[in-house]
C-alpha cells in the first residue's frame, strides 16, 4: 500500500513536505497544497541538469532515502544531527 503524508511547512503560500513511497522507495518530496481549490497536494517538479541542458522528462523535487529500513536510518541520523532524544 502506497503512502503519502503531507506536513506544511509554510501555510502562507501552502509549501510543505511530503513522505511518499513509490515503489519500495521512501523520498521526501517538495510539495504544495493551493489555498483554493480541493486541498489536492501536488509534488513539484523540476528538469535535472544533464551537462549543460536539462533533461528530457521532468522528476520530482525531492530526496531519495531508499526502503523503509534506510529511510529510518537516515532520518534518525538528521533528528541526532539537531539534537533530538531517542
């Protein structure tokens, strides 16, 4: 089962934070929610640069933290590096 959990980090223009999982894959994604409409979030997208000229297709914005495992590990490693309690 998929998941996606949205964390709004800026509720003036509705930019935030999403944990998405894809494939096996968790990746923290930038994200948005409009202030009008339904209240879909959307993920930004972007071109990676290839050499000098960006890619062909558009990927989203975010990081890649590998499978549920990894992505624990790594996120923990961030909460010690800004000094949060086990």
């Amino acid at each position: 089962m998929p998941m996606e959990f949205f964390i709004e980090t800026d509720k003036k223009y509705g930019n935030g934070v999403l944990l998405n999982e894809y494939a096996g894959e968790i990746s923290l994604i930038s994200a948005g929610k409009p202030k009008k409409g339904n209240g879909t979030i959307y993920m930004k997208w972007a071109y990676p640069q290839v050499g000098k000229s960006p890619g062909e297709r558009a990927i989203p914005m975010g990081v890649r933290l590998g499978n549920a495992t990894e992505a624990i590990r790594i996120l923990r490693f961030f909460l010690n590096q800004l000094g949060a309690q086990e």
